[in-house]
C-alpha cells in the first residue's frame, strides 16, 4: 500500500523570503528540495515564477501529484533511502543532476531528519547544482532554542525538550537532556539516542519510527562557510504561529 506523504505546511516562502532579506525572485530558477507536492507555490504571495521552479523529493506520489497540479513547474522523483520517508529507496544515491543550474535551493525541514553523513554529503551535492553566486538554504533544529526567549506567549521550552516530551508520552530522558548542553550535534530514534549497527549504519526503521537531528549553529559553522540565522520574529500565520527553525544559508563561490 502507497503511504500518503502529503505535506499541509506551506509556509515556506515566507520563511525563505525573510530568512534571505526578500530577494527578488523574477527571472530567478529555484529548486525545492524535498518540496512535496510544491506547497511553496500556494502561498498567494509567492513571488517564485511555476515555470522557474523545480522539486526533488523522494515520495513518487507526492511528484506526481504536484507535476500534476503545477503543469510548467518541474518535478523529479528522487528514489533515495529517507529514514522516514523512503525505506525502500536505494541508500547513498546521489542527487539527480536535472542539467540546470539553481539561483536559490531551498531545503526546508529535510536535514532535520537525516544523520549527519547523510546530510553532509547531500549538501556538497546540492552546493555542486548551483549557479555562480547561487545560495543555498536549509533549515536545522538547535537543540537549545527556546522559544519563550523569541515569541511572546509561548511555552518555555527547548526545541530538544519539545520533541522528547512528545516522543516519549511527557517523560524527558535527563541524561540526555544534560548530554545537548555539550554535544555538537544530537540523533534521536523515537525520542532515544540513535544507535548504529556494527557496520555504522541505523538500524533498519519500522513503521512509526521516527528520526530527528540537532545541530548547534557553531557546530554548522565550523564545517561550512555559512551564515547563520535564528528563527525570524516575524509572524506566520494564526495556525503557524511560531517558527523554531534557525537557518544555514551557504553562497557558492565563483571558482
């Protein structure tokens, strides 16, 4: 049976437009890495051009349902292995290089489920797709955000502490609470430590399983050239009300 994996978030844009100081957008190509069935594009104040944009994810039926609904857009289906959504996909294939080169990659809530060898080599592979002087942004999860410091009325709470109350029925894993305080990056398995088999690979997922990744945004810098940014204080809209992502926004260099 096909799983359903389509996404309802389409608050992409305006995160993008205000994490990159709202760029212009006309005339601009852009590829949305595992961008579902192109839910950037129904934000009525998306300026990103149907016939500019391109998507790579790795949900066929997501593909064929926004190729379907965005007829001049291009949409590429990506038979990767994703802990959550591909389990059956093909582990370390690369990214398909479509023959375009990309102004703007936008990679909203990806890396945040992937290990870090995963991510690392994903992102080279995207840096390698884009244009001169083309950037590429991607979210990630700080394990020490605390939203109460950034939005008024919102709960006092980390984005770790948040994930393993939800994970773990309300229950907080103290020693691993402790460990983010010093830790670089974290992997959590269904609200637990990632755990690798001998061979230093996860162990195969069941269904249910869940994986999330946290990075702290010096940990990011001390391996990319990036620029850093929290998430912006800007309000979404009333069902979205507060964004915990920060952003990693990376240009290529001219060789």
């Amino acid at each position: 049976m096909t799983q359903n994996f389509v996404s309802s978030v389409a608050i992409q844009f305006e995160y993008f437009d205000i994490q990159l100081n709202h760029p212009v957008w006309a005339g601009k190509k852009v590829l949305d890495f595992g961008g579902n069935i192109g839910n950037i594009l129904l934000d009525p104040n998306c300026k990103i051009e149907e016939e500019n944009y391109w998507c790579i994810d790795v949900s066929k039926s997501v593909i064929e349902e926004g190729q379907s609904r965005y007829p001049s857009a291009t949409f590429t289906f990506y038979d990767s292995f994703n802990f959550s959504y591909n389990p059956q996909g093909i582990l370390g294939l690369p990214i398909p290089d479509i023959g375009v080169r990309f102004d703007l990659i936008l990679a909203y809530s990806i890396f945040s489920h992937m290990d870090e060898d995963e991510m690392i080599e994903k992102v080279g592979q995207l840096i390698d797709l884009l244009s001169e002087d083309g950037t590429l942004i991607f979210t990630f999860l700080d394990p020490r955000f605390n939203g109460s410091d950034h939005y008024s009325n919102f709960q006092n709470i980390t984005n770790l502490e948040k994930r393993l109350i939800k994970l773990n029925y309300g229950k907080i894993d103290m020693a691993l609470l402790e460990k983010s305080k010093i830790a670089q990056h974290l992997f959590l398995v269904n609200g637990k430590e990632l755990e690798e088999n001998e061979e230093g690979e996860i162990n195969p997922r069941e269904e249910g399983d869940t994986l999330f990744s946290y990075y702290k945004p010096e940990y990011l810098k001390s391996i990319y050239d990036c620029e850093i940014k929290k998430p912006p204080h800007e309000p979404y809209y009333e069902s979205y009300p507060a964004e915990m992502q920060h952003a990693c926004i990376i240009k290529k260099k001219r060789s």
